[in-house]
C-alpha cells in the first residue's frame, strides 16, 4: 500500500509539472502575441478573381484572405495560417504559407478552401513566426460561414 501511495505521489507531482509547463508556455506564447509588430485584418472570403464573396456552396473555391502589415523596424518572417473547424468541431481545413516582410511592408495572403458538404463553419486566421517554435505574432481572428 505504501509503495502505491508513493508511486501515486510521484506521477501526480509530475502531472502538476507537465500541466504547469504547459500553461506557462502558452501564457509565454500569448503574451509574445500582444508585443508583435504584425497587424493581420479579419478574413475576408473571396472568389478564385480576388472578388469579395457573401454566399459559399459545396465544391465552390473559397480563397480566405487577409492582409498583413509589419510595423516594425527589422524584416519579420512569418507563416500565416487559415483553420476551418466545422459545426462538430473537427478541423476541416489547416494550411499556411510562409514568407517575410520588410519594415513598413504589407502583404495580402489567401489560402484556397474548397468545402466538400454544407454546413456552418468557423474560420480563423493566425500568423505564427514559423511552423516549428509557433510563436504566435498576432490574435487568432474568427468568422462564421454557411455553406449551402
């Protein structure tokens, strides 16, 4: 009984780090968010042209635009990313493009999402510094779509 209670203790001592580990890393994370010099504006749902869109349908291409701008003084790369979470919560769609900026300079990124069903869908649009330390730059922004 006493081996079991000490072995308890241990994994539960290591949980508790393991837990706080990861919510310092996320508060470290989210606060390197509000000092970037990144703006990014909320999406905006175009056709294959670049026209602004209102209606979505199943199979339509749907290009997810935004536009980022560095205002900082030094050249700032970065991954923006477009997520699509369907109505049940599961990921619909995840893809980014990397790139980098000069001060001053402004860049106008899309991904191409193509719905396969109908249904409502929560996009959101994030830029991270790149795909491997994924140190947010800016919020994650939001929009809700139907696809009829």
């Amino acid at each position: 009984m006493f081996y079991s209670y000490v072995r308890f203790l241990e994994l539960l001592k290591t949980t508790l780090f393991l837990v706080s580990s990861v919510i310092l890393f996320g508060f470290v994370q989210s606060a390197m968010a509000m000092s970037s010099d990144i703006t990014l504006t909320a999406p905006s749902m175009v056709d294959t042209s670049g026209q602004k869109i209102s209606s979505f349908h199943a199979g339509q291409q749907i290009g997810v635009e935004s536009t980022l701008t560095n205002n900082g003084n030094s050249e700032q790369k970065f991954t923006y990313l477009v997520q699509v979470i369907d109505s049940t919560g599961g990921t619909d769609y995840l893809e980014g493009t990397s790139a980098s900026m000069l001060p001053s300079q402004s860049f106008t990124a899309s991904q191409v999402w193509i719905p396969k069903t109908t249904g409502q869908y929560t996009i959101e649009v994030f830029v991270w510094n790149n795909l491997f330390s994924a140190i947010p730059l800016t919020d994650v922004l939001h929009t809700t779509v139907t696809v009829t």
